[in-house]
C-alpha cells in the first residue's frame, strides 16, 4: 500500500500531507499468534487494537466496496469482509473484519481475493 496504491490514490501534494508513523504489530488476542516487529507506514490496515480504539460498534466498522477497491461483483451492493494487520489462527491467515462488522479472529486465507483491503492513514492538517 506504501508505493503503489499511494501513489496512485493520492495526488502529489496530498502524499505529502500523508505522516510516516511507526505500528506496533500486537499479537491477536484470542489466539496468542504474534504480530510481528513493529514497521514504518504511511498506508496501513488497521490492527484489532485499532478497531477497538477507533470504532465504537461493529455497526460502524461495516464497510462496502467503492468502486476504486476492484470488487465490482460488490460494489454498493453488499458490506464485505476486510482484512485486519492482526494474525488469524494459521499463519497463512489474518484477521479480518466481517460484513456484520464483528471482529473475526481466525481470519481467511491471505491470498483470497475476497475481502477488501481497508486503508488507513495519518494527515497533517
């Protein structure tokens, strides 16, 4: 998310405007499965901690494809699914968020192309 989407998403002076922040990676709370090192992002999906802080219901976390996220086949039709930087039960799963808006914590298989990416970011004003 930190090369291409960025720079395809945002016009020149708005990247500027996009803050580098380091991110704690915290493992999942239900399954123990570290998160991994922290890492330096501009463009990041958020973590169950975050969802936690930033969401005051699932209701709020629901979420539906725009037009941009690629997932035609959904497009203002349909809530979906979206991919958390939380590890899910296997290590090739991570945590995601489902169309009702609920935390899911075995989360899906990485490479499925069935749940939306979420970007997240920090802007100077």
């Amino acid at each position: 998310m930190n090369n291409e989407f960025l720079t395809d998403a945002f016009k020149s002076a708005e990247q500027k405007r996009i803050v580098s922040v380091t991110l704690e990676n915290p493992e999942n709370p239900l399954n123990g499965r570290f998160g991994g090192n922290s890492t330096e992002d501009k463009i990041f999906s958020l973590s169950y901690v975050d969802i936690q802080n930033y969401f005051s219901s699932d209701a709020d976390r629901i979420a539906y494809p725009t037009a941009y996220s690629g997932l035609w086949y959904q497009y203002e039709k349909a809530p979906e699914y979206w991919w958390l930087r939380t590890p899910g039960y296997l290590g090739n799963h991570s945590a995601c968020v489902n169309r009702g808006g609920s935390f899911y914590p075995d989360g899906i298989y990485n490479l499925s192309d069935k749940v939306a990416v979420r970007p997240a970011l920090w802007l100077t004003l």
